[in-house]
C-alpha cells in the first residue's frame, strides 16, 4: 500500500503532534507533515507539548513526532517523560532528525506500537563484513529503495497468488537483507519463502514481512544523522595472490557490491549480474576462481557450475557457491555439481576470505606442477623428434628414395621407424610399436632404437637383428613391456628385400603393377616377451616403381567420430588410388587420410608411416631416352646435353633441335622456378622420343598443380619492358612446338610437347 | 652450353661493346646480367651486343636483354644489338621484343647508324 494512504489508514482521522524548536518556519516538520496530507498540531518544546497532550486528551493524537534537535528536555527526555505517563505509554513516538520526514518511518512508529525499535547494529554488522562503517550506511541507504520496491513487488505476488514468483521474490529479499544484517527481515521473508514453496497461507507471512522492512527501513532512515560516506579509494590489491582473479556472481547488486569491496584489497574482483553474463565472462578471461550465487533468472548456479565444469577449458577453476539456500539437500547439489565449496549467506567475510584464499592457493600450485610437466614433455618430444631420421634427401641411394613420419597421440609416444645405411649398397628398415602410450612408451622405444642400431651393424639379417633385440628386452623388462617391429634390408642396387616380422602388421606393396597387397603372409611374434624366439625371414624383390608402404596401427586402428574403424581396407582402396606418387608424397597423403577420417575425435594412438620405393616407374620405351632429374638449373642443363647428344646421333635437324631444347629449356626452368619453388629435392622426369616425323617430348614433375597451357599470353600491346616477367618461357615453348597436352595425374603434372622433324620452308 | 663474354670499348669512352658467345639460357642468363650490371652504371650512352656468336637464347637470356635496355634507357642511354643467329633471331620475334629494340642486321650498320647520330646531335646518341 502507498505509504501516504497507510499513514491515513493507520491514524484513522486522529492528528499528528509535531515538537520542534521551530513549528511555523517554512522547511519545518510540521509543513512536511501536512504536505502529507495529515493534520496537525505543533508544540515548540517538551513542556508545551505535555501541556497540549493533557489539556486535548491523549486520545486526538495518533502519533507524536519529535525533532531529534528540540533544545530544554531534548528529544530524549521528553520521550520518557510520555512513557512514564499510563496515559502515553502506548501512544507512538517518532524521533527524526529533521524535514522532510519520511513517510515510512512513521509508518515503522505506528506499527510497531511506539516501541523504541533498537537502532542497527552498524558497528557489529560492518565489523562481520569487513567494511567500514559508513561504507556499510551507504550500502544500506542505496539498498532501502530497493527493499521497497521488493515490497511493493512481493505484495502484488501474493494478491495475484503467485506462490512461485512469491516464493522468489521473498528469497531475493530474504538474501539481500540477510547480508547486510537485517536479520528480523530475513527470518520474516524467508517464512514467507517457506510458506509459498510449502503451499501454506500467504496473507499473514506477508504482513510479518511489510513489518519488518518497515522495521528496517526505519532503522536505515536513522542511520542518515552520520555524515555521508566517503568513498575509500580503492587501492591496489596486495599480498601474493594479488594477480589472482575472483568473478562474483550473484544477480543482487547489493550482494555484489558487499563481496567486491570486501575482497578487492586481496584481489582483482570481475562481477556479472546472471549466469549467462557469467558464462561469457569466463569465456573471454577465465577467472582464477568463481564466487556463485545459485539462485538467478535464467541459468541457475547449479547450471553455470556444471557447464564449467564439463569444459576442459574451464574444468580447473574452482568455484565456490554462496548462497542463502543452507539446507543439507541444497548443500549436496552444489558438491554433486562440482563446487569445491559452500559457503552460506549471511557470510562472516574473515571465513569467505580465508576459504577463498586456501583454494586459490592450492590452484597456483596445481598450475606450477602442471606447467613444469608441460615443459619437461615439450623437450621430451623434441628430443624424441630428432632420434628418429629426417633428412631423407641424404639416405637417397642410387634409386632408392624414402619418406617417414611420425606422430605421437600425446606429447611422446612409443612409435618408431628407422632407417640407415648398413653399407653403401644396403639400406636397413625398421618400423615399431611400443605397447602403450606417453612416457613408458617412449622410455621404451628408445631403448629398442638404440638397441636395434647397435646390433643391424654386427649383423645384417633381419631375423637375427629381431631375435638379438628379443632377448635384449626380454631380459631386463620388469614391467613386462613389449614392441612389435618389422625390420627390412634393402639392397639399393637391386630392390632385393630381406626382412622379418616381430608381430607387426604386415606391410603393403604399393605399385603401378596391381593392386596393394600385403609384403609378409605371417606377423611372427612379438619382441620383449620371451627370450629365445625365432623370427622367420622372407625374401622378395620390389619392381621398379614399388614402394613399400611400412605403419602402425595407429593408422589402421584411427577412429571416426561416430566410433568406425579406418581398417586395412580402406587403406588399401586409398592407396590404390597412388600407386605411383613419390614416397613422400605417399607418406603426406595416408597422413592426412587418417586426419580427414579421424575428424573432430581425439589421436587416439601413436602414428608412424615409412615409405621406400625403389626406382621410378617406367614406361616401356622404344629407343626413346628417359632422364631423371633434380630441380636444379644444372640438372637441367645437364639433361639438355644428354637431350642434344640423342638427338645430334639420331640426325634429327638443327631447327628442330634448337626448338625442342629451348622448350625444355623453359618448361624446366619454370618448373624449378615456380613449381618446385627451389626445393632442390623436387623430382623432374624427362622423356624424349623420336617417331618417324616428330620429336616427343614429355615432362612430368610433382610439384603443385600447374597447367600451363590455362596460363595468360603476354600482353604485347605494352612495350617488352613494361610488361610484368613471366608467361614469356611458356609463351616462347608453344610457338615453337607443334603440339602441347598437359594432364594432372598420379599426383603429377604431366607436359607433352610434339616438334615437327621438318618444317615447310615458309614457316 | 656455357657463356663466354668479351668485352670491348671504344676510343671516344662513349660506348661498350659485348661479345656473349655460346649459349644465353636459364642457366647461364645471370652471368650475363651479373656482367653487365657493372657497365650499365654510370654514364655510358651506348652498349652493343654483337649476338654473332650466341647460339641459342631462352626467356630467360631476352628478358636480362630487355632489362639491360630499360635501365640504359632510364639514364639516356640505348642499346644496339647486331648479329642474330636466324633461331635466336626467331625467338626475339616470337616475344614480340623487336619493335622495342634496336637490332641491326650486321655491326657495319650498326656503327653507320652511332655514327649519324652523333652527327645529328652533335653529341653522344640519345
């Protein structure tokens, strides 16, 4: 109800005595008063006023207003002269410092029937929260407005019968009065709370609670005789959590307010006034630990709780609820959600400071111990990247050449490949698999490494290499760890292979012949176990152009998102769309199969891919001149002598000749130029042919995609030096040449070029 | 082929003559340009390239050419080539080089037209 109405209701037509110095002087109480619309008799001392009751009969007046300066008897003793007299004794007394006087402390006088209400406990109160106390005056007065409109609120839910909303509203309010020491408001919302969630009458719950927050707000309105407070600066957090960042959540800014002053001289405080604000600011700083309401519009603490804690990016933080929900139940759900702690409101800020401060403690250690982990496991993998080889350019021999690569699923792993030079025409294989992950793993392979290095120099047969290693591990090898390897001689010269399998996945042939297929009928077993096994040996022969594709079962084993195997077939069909792509580019291409089948799910093994091919495919020629070179200028000039000397022995004309070299000579160097981008390894082939009336020319290398022929003319309306560089070589090749084809195939471009033997003379 | 160079000037200081023989391709193409950086400074007006003895020229040969003229021409001087073997030839033709050039048949028409310049100038050629 509007206060001016109640005012009315509650004198019930009889007037107000007003005692002050000054009655008839404009800004006086007793003009205020009437400008409430209430009628009034003024009295400018104590006496007079005593005098005025006796003579009129203490019945005309329903309320007495003294103004706290009235100079003689004073305020005080006028006070208790009137509780002296049996006459007075029940009639309300109000002191107010001065006008305007405040509708609602009246109000509180006249409810609480003239009892002399205490006044707050400002001192005990601010010393429970840890401020100051006119910083705690200031948050009380910024706080009455809101508890009227809480009022206001709670009253037109429960005449709408609102239980739920009631219920709400009376918790808000119970909670904000709570932490700032109201605690007869508190108990009265909080009955009504109870009230509402058990069903029960609502009527009388609420005219408790409209009588103590009248209470209140009339000990809040006394509270203005102190001289306004001053805002203590707030100064830099000390101590050493100072860099620590607290987020308050609570959507009562009152709440909020209390908490940040209370903890910002020991932290760097961030607040959001609901759950999702919260989430977001999580999101964009993630805080050193959440303070969290539970009960907010939207999501509720539990919901912000929980959703923090199922990020891996968030899991860590702790958080801690703050709440006036106390009950055991409650309690449990917090815990059940993830909360580290539970601390509940009205709070003592010596115990939220003392447990805030031991979690935030034991979070900087948990960070430090993982930070050094972290940093021990990065050089970790850096020292077990440079074990395995990686300069596959120096281990090319003759027509050999290999690729590898290996990708632990966590920062080390147990995966391994190998591959050196037993002499100058053999080269020996090996690839593996620790059982397990992560550092025993990896403790492990490079103890087989090294072992295997060790021993394929006393011996250079695969079988016994495997047996050696066996009984090396087996011996010493408490924790009954494993590997399965498969290891290979390769004599560069031939493409003779020698090898033996230690329980490993068989390797696949890969080549322009057929089909991939498995190298080995038998896998043989496991190395480390048992001392004394025999590991069976196979010989094959790779054909020119054959890469032995060796990996484990990292590959074959790699998970889909939705739970599906990768498995040999499928890796099998993907290869047999490459059969005859560079070792390299083989490795690059099952890698980044695997990824692509993986998709968003985690590496759930350790990867390693070897790939050894021997020779280059080659397509049968007749009488025709196959060169194979590096993308290099001299290697290019080189083939341009080799071309120039088939073709001066074969009396093919000079003009053709001339044509046929300087489209080598430009496609090449655009090759080397543009394609390969001057990586000297890059491969070039050349093949030249000579049919009865034209020279074949075809070139083919595995850089980028690049047609040639899709490339725009030069633009010979600008003069030759103003045009950009570029188009000139390729330009200058189709005028010359008769014909020009290019495809993309095999992972190669392929440019053929046909040359006229002889020319009509009027070209 | 590899590129040898000969490198002349004449009695007045006013002009360089270069002799490349062999063959100007993508991989001999910076030796020529590393070659005549070095007489391009400075105020030479006149640069001949007596091509008699190249055999062969690529892109890669004609664009050092045409860079050599640009920075000539930037300082006012120009460049006079003679000599073109008929393939060579072709394949200035072919990238549409000639029109910005000149070339002259042999280095007796070469000298008449330094010649009438100078005359027509009073001075160095432009």
């Amino acid at each position: 109800m509007e206060p001016r109405a109640a005012l009315a209701e509650a004198l019930g037509g009889r007037s107000v005595l007003v005692v002050e110095r000054e009655p008839d002087a404009g800004g006086s109480l007793a003009a205020s008063l009437r400008a409430l619309g209430l009628t009034v008799a003024s009295a400018g001392s104590g006496p007079e006023a005593l005098l005025r009751l006796a003579r009129e009969g203490e019945t005309a007046f329903g309320l007495v207003v003294l103004a706290g300066d009235l100079p003689g008897m004073g305020a005080a003793g006028l006070e208790r002269a009137l509780r002296g007299r049996p006459e007075t004794r029940a009639l309300p007394v109000v002191t107010l410092p001065g006008a305007p006087a405040d509708p609602v402390a009246l109000l509180g006088a006249l409810d609480g029937g003239g009892r002399a209400m205490p006044p707050f406990d400002l001192a005990g109160q601010s010393a429970r929260l840890g401020l100051a106390p006119p910083e705690l005056a200031e948050l009380l007065h910024a706080f009455a407005p809101q508890a009227v409109q809480h009022l206001a609120d709670l009253a037109q839910l429960v005449a709408a019968r609102d239980a739920a909303g009631a219920r709400r509203e009376a918790h808000t309010l119970a909670g904000a009065a709570g932490n700032l020491g109201g605690a007869a408001l508190q108990h009265a919302a909080r009955a009504l709370e109870h009230a509402a969630r058990d069903g029960g009458d609502l009527d009388a719950p609420l005219a408790a609670v409209e009588r103590a927050g009248r209470d209140l707000l009339a000990s809040i309105a006394r509270l203005a005789v102190e001289a306004p407070a001053a805002e203590r600066a707030p100064a830099a957090p000390r101590g050493e959590l100072a860099d620590r960042r607290v987020l308050v959540v609570d959507d009562v800014p009152t709440n909020v307010d209390i908490l940040a002053r209370a903890l910002r001289d020991d932290y760097r405080i961030t607040i959001a006034g609901d759950g999702e604000s919260a989430l977001r600011s999580v999101a964009h700083a993630p805080p050193d630990l959440v303070l969290l309401d539970i009960m907010m519009p939207g999501l509720d603490g539990y919901e912000v709780c929980r959703r923090l804690k199922r990020d891996p990016a968030t899991r860590d933080i702790p958080i801690v609820f703050l709440s006036s929900l106390d009950e055991a139940p409650d309690k449990a759900k917090g815990f059940e959600a993830g909360a580290a702690d539970y601390i509940t409101k009205p709070f003592e800020i010596l115990e939220v400071r003392a447990r805030v401060g031991a979690l935030l403690r034991a979070k900087a250690y948990q960070d430090a111990v993982r930070e050094l982990l972290e940093s021990e496991l990065r050089v970790a993998r850096e020292i077990q990247r440079g074990l395995v080889p990686r300069d596959f350019a120096a281990l090319t021999t003759g027509a050999v050449e290999c690729f590898a690569c290996l990708e632990p699923a966590r920062a080390v792993g147990g995966d391994l490949y190998d591959v050196f030079r037993l002499d100058d025409r053999r080269l020996c294989l090996v690839i593996g698999d620790v059982s397990g992950k992560g550092i025993p793993a990896a403790l492990f392979m490079v103890m087989t490494l090294t072992l295997i290095r060790g021993i394929a120099r006393l011996s250079g047969r695969p079988d016994e290499i495997l047996a050696r290693v066996n009984d090396a591990l087996a011996a010493d090898n408490p924790s009954s760890m494993f590997v399965t390897l498969f290891c290979a001689v390769l004599e560069t010269d031939s493409g003779r292979l020698v090898c033996a399998s230690g329980g490993h996945p068989s390797p696949l042939l890969v080549g322009p012949d057929g089909a991939p297929r498995p190298a080995l009928a038998t896998e043989g077993t496991l190395v480390g176990v048992l001392p004394g096994v025999a590991y069976p040996s196979a010989e094959l022969a790779l054909a020119p152009g054959e890469t032995l594709l060796a990996y484990t079962d990292g590959v074959t084993e790699a998970r889909s998102p939705d739970g599906g195997l990768l498995g040999d077939a499928r890796l099998r069909a993907f290869l047999d769309g490459r059969r005859t792509g560079a070792p390299r580019e083989t490795v690059a291409h099952v890698l980044a199969a695997v990824r692509t089948f993986a998709g968003t799910a985690e590496q759930a093994d350790d990867i390693a891919i070897l790939a050894v091919r021997y020779g280059t495919p080659t397509v049968p020629d007749a009488g025709g001149l196959a060169l194979e070179l590096r993308a290099t200028l001299d290697d290019l000039a080189r083939a341009s002598e080799s071309v120039r000397g088939f073709c001066e022995a074969r009396g093919v004309p000079a003009d053709a000749l001339h044509d046929v070299l300087l489209s080598l000579d430009e496609v090449v160097s655009n090759i080397v130029t543009h394609g390969y981008r001057g990586d000297a390894s890059g491969r070039i082939t050349v093949r030249l042919a000579l049919e009865s009336d034209h020279v074949r020319l075809e070139i083919r290398d595995e850089a980028a995609p690049f047609d040639p022929l899709g490339a725009a003319p030069p633009d010979f309306q600008v003069s030759a030096d103003a045009r950009p560089p570029g188009g000139l070589g390729v330009y200058l090749a189709r005028a010359l040449t008769d014909s020009m084809e290019y495809e993309r195939a095999g992972g190669e471009n392929r440019l053929r070029l046909t040359r006229a033997l002889r020319r009509p003379a009027s070209e | 082929m590899p590129l040898t160079l000969r490198v002349s000037k004449d009695a007045d200081g006013q002009t360089v003559r270069v002799h490349p023989a062999g063959s100007l391709d993508s991989t001999t193409a910076p030796t020529l340009e590393r070659e005549l950086t070095p007489l391009i400074g400075g105020t030479l007006k006149a640069l001949v390239l007596d091509m008699e003895g190249v055999t062969f020229v690529s892109s890669a040969g004609i664009r050092v050419i045409l860079a050599a003229r640009k920075q000539l021409a930037d300082r006012g001087g120009s460049l006079l080539i003679a000599n073109l073997q008929p393939s060579v030839a072709k394949a200035f033709e072919i990238v549409r080089a000639i029109p910005d050039m000149s070339i002259f048949r042999s280095i007796d028409e070469l000298d008449d037209y330094l010649a009438a310049m100078q005359r027509k100038a009073g001075g160095p050629p432009r």
